[in-house]
C-alpha cells in the first residue's frame, strides 16, 4: 500500500521581515538624513545620490528573510508492518468472527462436489432432470453463500485496516510534536538529513496494542 506522508501539523517558521530603521526623508540607518545632506551636493551628484539611495532602500526592504530549516522526519512502514504485532492481531480476531461462515461454506462446498462428482459418475440416461435442477440450486446457493461471506470479509479486512492506520497516524503526530517535526515522510527518502521515528512508533504501537487486550 502505497502512503501519502504525514504532516506533523506544523509549517515551516520564517522569521518577520525586519524593518528598515528612517531618518527625515529616506535615511538607511539611524540618525542620518538625505534630505539635510543633499543640500550640500551639486544637482547631478544629488540626483545620482538620490537614485542610489533609494534603490538600496529598495533592496534591503524587498530581500525576504532566511527562512528556518524544515525538520523533517520519516518512518520505515516496511518494519511496522512487519514487526508491529497489531496486523496479525486484526487478523486473529476476524478469523473467530468469521469461523462460522467459513465453516458454512466449507460445507456447502464439500456437499455441491459430492454432489456433481456422483451426478458425473452416474450413465447419463439415469440422472434425472429432477437432480440436475436440485444440483444446480445447491452450487447457486453455494456461490451466493461463498460471495457474500468473501465481501463481508474483505469489507471487515478494510474497517480494521483504516482503525490501525488511525492510530498510527495518531502517534506519529505526537512524536512529532515533541520532536518538533515539521514533517514526517514514509520510507527513508531524506534519511540522511531527517530523524528515524520508526522505533518509537513500534514501542508506543506496542503500548497501545498492550492496551487493546
């Protein structure tokens, strides 16, 4: 199953744009005024030192601000699926619920064999239309009993699967709340630069799994 990744509910912090310390008229730094300056300078050299100034003002207002790292981490989903024990548990407790079913079908199946077995064993002109029209009820029932115990298992299979991926999800986000995470990927893609969680997920699994007994 392939997963989308999670979001440890954070974004990426930047810092606020710092603001550009004025004068009297259009100053860069504190205490010194163009417009008292500029009295002193001849017309072209006031011009020049006006379009300089203003465009360094300009870029130093327009430069963002260095944004923080992304902390990011990631989990090994091949290793929970593997040695959480959650999965085999799902499976054990749908296996009693279903074990009557399957039992049913099991002998439905064993009664439509027996049955054509004999009816293909027998000379044909002694099999009766009255047996053949029994035989047929018997493998439409067989077959409607057979599928919907195969939906109804695959439909249980799937609630159970979602009820674990939940609270996986679930501790994923708290580890990576008191990780400060920013983001938490499947797989090691960015293992050489993020944290590997997948073991405190497989002990916090474990706890709540000890809890679900």
């Amino acid at each position: 199953m392939r997963w989308r990744s999670w979001s440890a509910g954070c974004t990426p912090r930047a810092s606020a744009p710092r603001s550009i310390p004025r004068g009297n008229g259009i100053a860069v730094s504190a205490g010194w005024s163009f417009t008292a300056f500029s009295r002193k300078l001849p017309p072209v050299i006031k011009r020049a030192a006006m379009w300089l100034g203003m465009a360094t003002a300009s870029w130093l207002i327009a430069l963002p601000a260095p944004a923080q790292p992304v902390k990011v981490g990631f989990i090994n989903m091949v290793r929970i699926e593997r040695e959480s024990k959650r999965p085999q548990q799902d499976a054990e407790r749908l296996k009693q619920e279903f074990a009557a079913r399957e039992a049913e079908v099991r002998s439905l199946h064993a009664k439509v064999t027996a049955l054509q077995q004999q009816l293909e064993s027998a000379p044909p002109a002694s099999v009766t239309e009255a047996q053949r029209r029994d035989f047929a009820r018997q493998a439409q029932q067989f077959e409607q009993v057979q599928r919907s115990f195969f939906e109804d298992l695959e439909r249980r299979k799937a609630e159970e699967r979602q009820k674990f991926l939940r609270d996986l999800q679930a501790v994923v986000n708290k580890i990576a709340k008191a990780q400060n995470l920013d983001l938490v990927l499947q797989e090691a893609v960015y293992a050489s630069r993020g944290v590997d969680i997948t073991d405190q997920v497989l002990k916090a699994l474990a706890q709540s799994e000890g809890g679900r007994r």
